[in-house]
C-alpha cells in the first residue's frame, strides 16, 4: 500500500512525492515510518511500491548500476538510456533474489531529467523532465517525457479521486498552483506535494500516509522536503526491523519480509 508520484513541470525540474507508511499484510500493522524513495545517481531520484525488501535491493541495484564507476563531474545520466539498459539487471536481481520465495510484487519509479535547449518542450530552466515505471517481474519500462506530465505507482494510482487531482495539479488551467514558484524556486512541487497530502488526509485510504516527502531534482542538485512532525523514518530493511519488532512476532516478521508492502 503506497502512493509514490513523479512529476516533470515545467520550470526545468521535477519532482518525487512519496508516502512514508508501511502495512503487513500478515499482522495488518500500519506505520508511517518508512522512507521510499531516494537519490540514486546524477541526478535521479527513484522510489518503490510493493513488497519492502524487494523494493530497497532493486533500489540498491539502480544505484550500483548508476555509480561503478559515478559519471565524470561535468557529466550526468540520461534518463532515457537507463530506462533502456537497466531493467536486464533489475529482472536478475529480482529473479536471484526471488528464489524459493513468492513475492508479491514490486514497482519502480524513475524520475530524472535530459538536458534540452527545445523551447517547445519547456518553459523555463534547462531540462525538461523524464519519468518511467518498472513493474516487477519484467521491469519493461514504461515512460513520459515533457512538461505537465506525471506518473504514479502503488495502490494510490489505482484511486480515482487522487489521479483526478493529480492531473488537475498537472494540467493548472488557471496557474494556481503554479504560482508559488514565484521568488520561490520549488514552490510549484511543494504546493503539489502538501495538496496531495491533504487529499489524502480527506479521503483516506488503507496503507497510505497522510504524510508525504518531496524530492526535487535540477541539473545539479537533488534537493528534498519534509512536512512539519514526519517521524524519524527506516532507510533500509536493517533499519526498519527494529522498528517493527516491537509489534509483530517474530514469525509474522519472517513473513513480511516477502509480503509487506
């Protein structure tokens, strides 16, 4: 249970929105006190929804396919060329690490940017952005390039009130929206982000936060936002059984390896 959101705008940058709660399937616990998505190379952010462990190994791999060797100090990845080249990887990974073990599944979401002097494809800054899913087991990827363009994974992207939204925020016929980016470099996405967790906060779903961290990727810089109160949260699978200890047995933990989500 999940909703991660990519975003591309159209003021040179993009954006990853992420929720931070985690469910068991097994116990039917809910915490908000995981972290899903990450920078993984120059200057690419990616997230996971599904099955956790899964999830935080395929992000590992993405990050040693994007750093052995890291990319010259003037140089940084074309988002278009992992899609293409990394999902061999992630299927032998996922295929390896699924041995004996039925997963339920695992998605993954890409945002970077290419750079561009194309003034029909942006408005403002030097990129435009580059979004693109991976759904286990395959990993095809499945992509978007453009200003106004946005990509969503988890149970979240199955909700019609929080994709109707989405696109409206997307779309802003009237610029309301876009307007925080005024003396506020970033402030579109922020007002993207906290819209999209007040949404939620009116129309709840199970397993997903009212919570939400925002990325925002530039050529450059990966810069990242937490609202107000967000709790410490787990940043690998060391990290977050510990914290779940405390609330499923240890039988129930052994299960939710393969099956929380």
């Amino acid at each position: 249970m999940t909703w991660i959101v990519g975003a591309s705008t159209l003021f040179g940058y993009g954006a990853v929105i992420s929720d931070v709660q985690v469910s068991d399937i097994t116990s039917g616990l809910r915490m908000d006190v995981l972290q899903k998505a990450y920078p993984v190379g120059k200057y690419i952010v990616a997230g996971f929804a599904g099955d956790v462990y899964p999830g935080f190994i395929l992000l590992q791999s993405l990050s040693r396919f994007l750093n052995s060797p890291s990319p010259a100090d003037d140089e940084c990845w074309d988002p278009e060329w992992v899609a293409e080249n990394w999902p061999n990887e992630a299927r032998r990974v996922y295929q390896q690490m699924g041995e004996g073990i039925q997963f339920q599944g695992t998605d993954i979401l890409m945002m970077g940017l290419k750079a561009t002097g194309n003034q029909e494809k942006r408005v403002m800054g030097d990129a435009i952005g580059h979004l693109t899913v991976f759904r286990s087991p395959n990993f095809l990827p499945e992509s978007e390039q453009g200003g106004r363009k946005a990509m969503s994974i988890g149970c979240g992207a199955n909700v019609t009130k929080y994709t109707t939204k989405l696109e409206e925020l997307m779309l802003d016929k009237d610029l309301s929206y876009m307007k925080g980016e005024v003396y506020n470099p970033g402030g579109y996405a922020k007002r993207i982000a906290e819209t999209l967790a007040w949404l939620v906060q009116k129309n709840p779903e199970d397993g997903i936060s009212e919570q939400f961290q925002l990325f925002i990727i530039r050529m450059g810089e990966i810069k990242y936002w937490y609202p107000p109160g967000i709790p410490k949260l787990a940043q690998s699978w060391t990290d977050l059984v510990p914290m779940l200890k405390e609330y499923i047995n240890p039988q129930s933990l052994v299960a939710s390896r393969k099956t929380m989500c």
